[in-house]
C-alpha cells in the first residue's frame, strides 16, 4: 500500500536541498558493493529514519506525511464533509491519502475509505482506523520485502552499521540504535549460524567511507544465544543464555552488542506459578522473570533495534511477537522493529472496520516500505530457471532419471568463476525412502559414484549421520567439494544459503511441506558469479508444480510460464504497465448464485474382520503373482544365412532392484491411506502382515528386495481396504449468493510486451487521454469534423478551395467504443490470439453498437473474482470440476448502474472442445436453466463460440438475449 508512495517521496527527497546523506548515498553507489535492490532499500530506510525522524507508520500516516496536498475547496464535496475535514487534520490526512491514484491508473488507494468518509464523515474513528491498518502498534515496524537471494542477511547487516555509524555521531539521538537483536524464526532453527557468518563476512567499508567503517568492525559484538536450559525453570545459573545477556544488561553506554536467537526462546509463554502468595508479594518485573528469564533480560538491553528474519513464519498466530515487543516498548528500550521477508502477501485478506458498515481489505501487508519483486530479481542478477514438469503418470524415479540425465548434460561440467561446481539438491520425504529407495537408485541403476552424493538429514534409530556429512554440507560452497547430489530430508528447504546450487528436484508430493514449495524450488537461484549470465534447473512432478504455481500467484503476482519465459529472452523484458478504469467506468459486481456441493462420508459397516481378511490375501497372493520367463539363445551364421536357435528357457520365480524393509512398507501402506489408517492400527496384526511381506519380497546377498513379479502397490492398496469399513459418499446440495468484482486491482501488474496486447500502445494512450480530459470521443470527432468543413468553406471564399483538403480524422473504435469496454488497459491475449480476434469483430458489430451493452473481458486467471465451481451430475453423486473463468461478460444494465442480463462468452478453438462439454453442460443447465427459473429471473446467457464463421451465431444471440 505505502511501499510505491515512499519509493517516490524518497526519490524527491534524494534530490532536495534538505537531504543531508547524498554524499553518503553517492558514497555506496559509487562503491557498487551492493545490488540495486539491497541500495535502493538503504535509501528508503535513511529516508523513513531521518526525514520521517523514526516514526511508527501510524503516525507518520496521521501526519499527513505520505499525502499529497490536497484543495478541498476544488472536490465535489457536501458543505458538511468539507467543513469537517478542514477541521479535523487526521481525518483530512486519511481522506487525502484514500483519494490518491495508484501509479497512475485512475485506481484510489483506498476508495473504501473515501466512500465511508463522504457518507458518514462524523461517525468514523480515524485514529483507530489508521492504527488498526498498521496493527495496532505504538514502536516503529518497517517491513523490507526482497525475494530469496536478493541479499536480505546482507542489508541487515548495512542497517546495523548505519545505525551505528549515526549513533556514534550523536549517542543522545534515539532514533539510531545503539545493540541490535536478531530474531531467527523458530523453525529455521539451522539458519542461526550461516545467518551469523553472512553478517560477520558483510564489509562495513561498502556502506560506510573508512577509518569510520573499520572503527564499527571492532566494536561489534556477537552473543549467539542458541544454549539448551538445563532445568525447567530458568535461572542465571541454570540457563546459559541468559547468563550471556545478563553480563550487558547494565554496561554503561552499551554499544555495537548483537544477539542472535531463536524467535522462541523470547516469546515463550509465562510459566504458571501456584503460589499465589509468592505472586502477589513480587513485583511485575520479578515475574516476568520467573516466566522467562531471557525475554526479561533482553528487554533491559538499552536502545535496541529488533531484525526479524523471514517476518512470515514470525506473525503466525502462535508466536505472540508483537506483545513482547510492544512491552519492551513501554520499558523505553525499543528503537525500531524491522521485518525482512520474501513476500509482502497476506495468506488471506485482512479486513477493518471503517464505519457506516464499510471494511478495507488488505491482501498486502501494511507496513511494507520496500518491495523488489521476484521476476524482477531474475530479470536482473538472480540465476534464470528452466522449471521442468514430470507428466502425469510419471512415477518419481522416473523423473529423478530424466532430472538427473539433464543436470549432468548441462552442468555436470559446470565450475564457477571461484572454483565452486554445479550441484543437484534432491528433497526426500522421509530418512526411509532416502536410504533405501533414492540412494540405491542412484548408485544402483543410474551408476553415479557415491563420492559425488552427499546424503544429509537428523538420523534415526536405523539410519544414523554418515561421519563427515556434516562438514561436507557446511562445505558444499567451497572449491574443495567435489560433490554433485546432495540429498535431503527436513534440511535446506529455507535459508540455506549455497550459491553453487544450480539445480532442485521435488520428484513425488510431501518431498518438502506444502507451504515451502516456493522457497524450496527456489533455493538454485542464488547468484554466484556477479554480472554473469546463469542458469538453473528445477524438475517438479505435477503436484508440487500446481502448488509452486498457486503459491507464485498469491506471493509473487507470477507463474511457472512467466519464470520460464525470463530464461528464454537474452536480453531484459520490455513491461508494459496496466491501468485500471473501474472506477472511470463506474463498472458493477457481478451477482449470482453458485452451486455449492458438501460432500459426507457415512461408515455403513461398525467393524471388519480383519484377520480374516488378510489371511484371505495371504492365501490368493499366487494369482497375483505374473509368471515371466527368460531365454537363451544363440545367433548362427553358415556366411550365407543366418538364424537364432533356443538353447534354454527359465522361469523367473524373483526379480527385482528395490530393498525392502517391513517397517519402511508398513509405512507406505499407511502413507497411502489418505490419514484413515495409522501405525497403531498395523501392530496388532504384524504376524499376518509380516507373513504377506516375506511373500512378496526375497532374500539376495544377505538383503531383502521386493518382488517385483508382484503387483506391490495393489496388494498394497488390498491391505488398506481390509482395514476400512464400508463407506458410502452423500452429498448435500445448497445454492449460495454470490458478488464478485471483475478486477482485481491489486493483482494488476505489469505485462511482458508482445504483439497480443490491446488495445495497443497507441489507443491506449487514446483513451487515456479521453478519460483524463472527460471528453467523449464520438462528440469529439464531430466537432472535428464541422471544424474541417468550416475551414474548407472559409478558404474557398479566400478563392483557394483546393489549398486545403480535410485529412480523415476517424478515431480508431477501440477508442469510440472506449466507454463500453476494457475495465482495465490494455487487455492481455497471449494465450490465445482467438479471443484478440473475437473482442475487435465484437467492437465493430453493428449487433454490438446499436445496443446498450459492454463487453469486458474476464479471462486473464488471477484478475477477476467472476470464476464458477463446476460439477458434473452422476448417477448417484456430483463430480467437481474445478473451476471456469469464463471468457468475456457481455452485459447491459439497469437505469440505476446495476447488472439487467448477463450474456456469458466463451471462445475456444476447434482442440479444447471436448475438454470442456461437461463445464459447458453445467452451465447450461445449472447456472443458465436452473437459476433463471428457480430464483425467477431471466439474467444470465451462455453462449459457446469456436474458431473459425462465429460472427452470425453471435449475431443472433445478441439481437435475442438483449432484444
């Protein structure tokens, strides 16, 4: 929200005759040490920390600081509203803000707001409204949001040395820290070290001109506080840590201390105390002690600045971050809060009450003050990815093979610039299925030498930590490693910073958490040699990439499409910036009522006979078994003909690769239960199953394998059911109202050009210039042309009729058509040129011009809320479909603005036709039929076109559906 805002006022202010830090700005700039992003960062925080003098956002919003000015004399408001304005300065620094336009597109910031102000000016808490939009905290919290690799620990490391630097010139300025506190996330608990060397390798001299910069390398100071408790209640004796603060707590004019933690071990709940004399007769602090000993101490550490490390895992619900802090701020300890993370995103939408009714929904975090988004960091330094995806009945060995095949052919040979080589890291999903499935796989059947794998996880009671691992992990950046393929499990998947990786794989789901895909996948970027021009490589099966897409449109406004296409352009990407005319076009949700299917699975059986059941199995494992049989044969040439004889044949009784262990397959049998069936359920009848498993397994050189002449997964899968009652699927049925938008504004973003943007750059520009001047462009080109025909008649009276001869002064139709159409510019139609087409033969309808009707188009997924739950009706059930963002909307509305009929379009070559009968008879016959005649209107429309004479049948429709 505030982030592009501050990036502008922050320019002006570089450029301002009362910044007093351009030379040492220019300083850094001309030490090119840092990246643009790590520089244009610094910038931002010098700005927040001297220009907006350290304040929390907050007040710095209520200050009108991030306003423009604005003449309230010159805005169409009430007597009543303008009054109140002019004598309420916050209320008129939150409406002057809500009125400004994002980034030129005609968009408001906050037009919630500004609606809720204009009805309701007097009923409305700005205060508490600007509070509650930056969480309600009274210290300073700036968040910076640049992606994996941009160099986060580094820029920490900058802030501290400015804050430094400043508060050595003026120790008595409490805006500049004096001891910092890093806070690493408690589940990154392996970060704390690497985070710490980043920092401690960090120049000082790069920010900061010398013999200043080598002054603040010697006063630094770093206590890591990453010591177990020895006992349950924490003590200076007993609690390490603690002791290690303890010993600053009152150094006098303490400075340049940095502690390094967990997230954890200072917010851990208050220990209960059942005493409760003992508790009346101690004093706040003394509890606050006894609760925690540690996050009392720190608390007590003077003029300290807090850097949260990935701030996401930080704000979950769980960790009540913001109390601590906000209590150590009421101790006066607490300088500034800064938050560094990869995604400014929300996970879901926020929502605050303004008042008369009316919310603001937030998607993006507010106190965000610096983005640099992800594409842009790949454009411009990070390595350029080519994200592979396994097909869909590919098993994961299968694309191990194909993953591994390809990073040996384009970086088995691969050494960078400081001797470091190109390394694959493989994910695992458990320590099991690394030792006994993918390491025999790889040594075994693809033949890669096991000097070039290094195997790494926490060890258990079978597999324990090779001796070495750990140092050859902690290595893996150095020249001396010679190793190719680092296998992982539950290691790596965030914050682990090893620029020679080139490559990842996440071969079958549960390889890494759900919620880490991104930063999983994305651990191969990291830039090793500066200004070149590098690769890399990441092979996903199908599952993992739709979570890897899911979770780059909700983070990084982007695609696995738009990622790949980085890689293929030798040159940087020309943008084309959008622009929204929502509000130009005053332009209405769309209302409908959507078919919602609950489904409900009812146990028809109470208990199965289980035993009997697997003995049952047991004893037809036979005629599962497939009978295979080799032979020998030999090749016999006389020098004129030449034929094969059968020497022997032999039935094969066992054959296989894959090691087997009981408990590893007991496992997999209750992995593949979907949670229905669990270890314990297995113990009590491990004979039976141990009879099946030697079975369908054989003994090789002291080893098990399986047999692979049984089908394992399907006996597999028979065992499961034996545990299962019987169950039936019913479903409930309901109709839900629904309103959507048609724009997403904060997910508009800038477009890569091609040849299938429209309108194009010029007519955009066109209507641009209408709506800025509020001009109608047919009323334009009539007077332009009376103007012609005046000036001809004038200059035939001068006697020189053919001197001038009006030029043609057609406006294009995008352009007449402008107040019809294109909610937002200019409309994207790379994926197909099918519905580019379609939207200029609409425009130049007749049917479509002598109407009252707009034609938007709805099919750019990501933009629009406008998207339909399909189902398709069974015999017995309904079947989900997904869902279907349908193509355009063409529409017409009532006197008061509001939608009258809704005629739906889809357009879709002569290939996709079959793919989607079943949406299109859902449409047809729920959401067209159904609701028209159930709910009693006649509003939506639908109508499917194809490639190729579609101009009649369109004709037809509209003459009809909007007669």
């Amino acid at each position: 929200m505030l982030h592009q805002i501050i990036f502008q006022k922050k320019k002006e202010w570089l450029k301002s005759n009362d910044c007093g830090v351009k030379d040492l700005v220019q300083y850094i700039r001309t030490k090119g040490e840092l990246r643009d992003t790590q520089t244009e960062a610094i910038e931002t925080y010098l700005f927040l920390k001297i220009k907006g003098q350290n304040k929390p956002l907050w007040q710095l919003f209520t200050e009108g600081f991030f306003s423009e000015p604005v003449d309230l004399e010159q805005l169409p408001l009430s007597t009543k509203v303008r009054n109140y304005l002019n004598g309420n300065d916050i209320a008129k620094a939150l409406y002057s803000f809500a009125i400004q336009k994002i980034d030129k597109s005609g968009t408001l910031q906050l037009p919630e707001v500004k609606k809720a102000i204009e009805l309701h000016p007097d009923e409305i808490d700005y205060a508490q409204v600007i509070k509650d939009i930056f969480y309600g905290v009274d210290y300073t919290d700036y968040l910076f949001s640049l992606p994996m690799g941009a160099g986060k620990t580094f820029l920490m490391a900058a802030f501290i040395y400015l804050d430094l630097y400043f508060a050595q010139n003026e120790p008595q300025n409490p805006h500049f820290a004096h001891n910092f506190l890093i806070l690493i996330p408690s589940g990154l608990k392996t970060s704390i070290i690497p985070s710490l060397k980043t920092i401690e390798r960090f120049d000082p001299a790069w920010v900061i001109p010398e013999p200043a910069a080598s002054n603040l390398k010697r006063l630094i100071r770093f206590e890591v506080l990453d010591q177990p408790k020895t006992a349950k209640k924490s003590n200076k004796v007993q609690n390490p840590n603690a002791q290690k603060v303890n010993q600053y707590v009152n150094t006098p004019d303490l400075m340049g201390l940095i502690l390094v933690v967990n997230a954890e071990k200072v917010i851990l709940d208050r220990l209960e105390i059942k005493n409760q004399l003992e508790v009346i007769e101690r004093t706040e602090d003394e509890k606050d002690k006894s609760a925690n000993e540690l996050r009392n101490l720190i608390g007590k550490i003077p003029n300290l600045s807090i850097h949260i490390d990935e701030v996401h895992h930080a704000a979950s619900d769980d960790i009540k971050l913001r109390q601590v802090v906000a209590k150590w701020n009421r101790n006066g300890t607490v300088t500034s809060v800064l938050g560094y993370s990869g995604t400014p995103y929300l996970p879901t939408p926020e929502r605050i009450n303004v008042g008369g009714g009316l919310q603001i929904r937030f998607s993006q975090i507010t106190n965000t003050v610096y983005y640099y988004r992800l594409v842009t960091a790949i454009q411009r330094f990070l390595k350029k990815p080519e994200i592979k995806i396994g097909g869909g009945r590919q098993q994961p060995l299968q694309i191990l093979d194909e993953g591994i095949k390809m990073f040996y052919e384009q970086y088995g040979q691969k050494v960078y610039a400081n001797g470091t080589t190109s390394k694959l890291a493989i994910y695992c999903s458990s320590i099991p299925r690394l030792e006994t499935v993918i390491y025999p796989y790889l040594v075994g059947t693809l033949g890669i030498p096991q000097s070039e794998i290094l195997k790494y996880h926490g060890g258990n009671k079978e597999f324990k930590i090779e001796q070495g691992a750990e140092l050859d992990y902690l290595s893996l950046d150095l020249p001396i490693s010679k190793k190719k393929i680092v296998l992982l499990v539950q290691i790596g998947k965030e914050g682990w910073d090893c620029r020679s990786l080139t490559g990842v794989i996440l071969a079958q789901t549960g390889d890494c958490p759900k919620n880490m895909v991104l930063q999983t996948a994305c651990r191969c970027l990291r830039q090793v040699d500066k200004n070149a021009k590098e690769t890399a490589l990441i092979w996903l099966n199908q599952e993992n990439a739709a979570t890897l897409n899911e979770q780059l449109r909700e983070e990084q406004q982007t695609s696995i499409q738009e990622i790949n296409s980085l890689g293929k352009q030798s040159t940087q990407a020309v943008m084309v910036e959008r622009s929204s005319r929502l509000n130009y076009l005053n332009v209405p949700k769309v209302d409908f009522y959507q078919l919602q299917v609950k489904y409900n699975t009812v146990v028809e059986e109470k208990s199965r006979d289980v035993k009997v059941l697997l003995t049952d199995i047991y004893q037809n494992l036979g005629n599962w078994k497939s009978s295979t049989f080799t032979e020998t044969a030999t090749i016999l040439d006389d020098g004129n003909t030449s034929h094969i004889e059968i020497q022997s044949k032999n039935i094969l009784t066992e054959t296989g690769q894959f090691n087997a262990h009981f408990q590893t397959w007991l496992l997999e049998i209750v992995k593949g239960s979907c949670n229905t069936l669990q270890v314990n359920d297995l113990i009590p009848f491990q004979s039976d199953l141990r009879s099946i498993f030697e079975k369908i397994t054989y003994l090789k050189y002291s080893e098990r394998f399986f047999n692979e002449l049984y089908p394992i997964g399907k006996i597999n899968a028979q065992i499961r059911l034996a545990f299962a009652p019987k169950r039936i699927l019913q479903t409930d049925i309901e109709t839900i109202e629904k309103e959507v938008e048609l724009l997403l504004i904060d997910k508009l973003r800038a477009v890569e050009k091609n040849d299938k943007l429209y309108p194009n750059e010029s007519i955009t520009q066109q209507i641009k210039d209408f709506d800025e001047k509020n001009t109608d462009p047919v009323e334009h080109e009539r007077q332009v042309a009376e103007m012609y025909v005046k000036f001809k008649e004038m200059m035939a009276q001068m006697g020189s009729p053919d001197l001038f001869s009006p030029q043609n002064e057609s406006l294009p139709v995008p352009v007449k058509v402008k107040n019809r159409t294109f909610h937002y510019l200019p409309y994207n139609f790379e994926q197909s040129g099918f519905e580019k087409l379609f939207l200029e033969k609409t425009l130049q309808m007749s049917s479509f011009q002598d109407k009252p009707i707009e034609i938007y188009y709805n099919g750019e997924r990501g933009l629009t809320r406008f998207e339909i739950e399909c189902y398709e009706q069974l015999p017995d059930t309904w079947k989900r479909l997904g869902y279907y963002t349908p193509d355009f909307l063409i529409l017409r509305r009532k006197s008061d603005q509001s939608i009258e009929k809704v005629l739906i379009v889809e357009t879709k070559g002569e290939g996709y036709k079959t793919a989607f009968e079943a949406k299109k008879r859902f449409m047809n016959n729920h959401f067209v039929r159904e609701n028209n005649q159930k709910f009693g209107y006649e509003r939506f429309d639908f109508l499917y076109l194809q490639d190729g004479q579609y101009e009649d049948k369109l004709n037809q429709k509209l003459n009809t559906f909007f007669h």
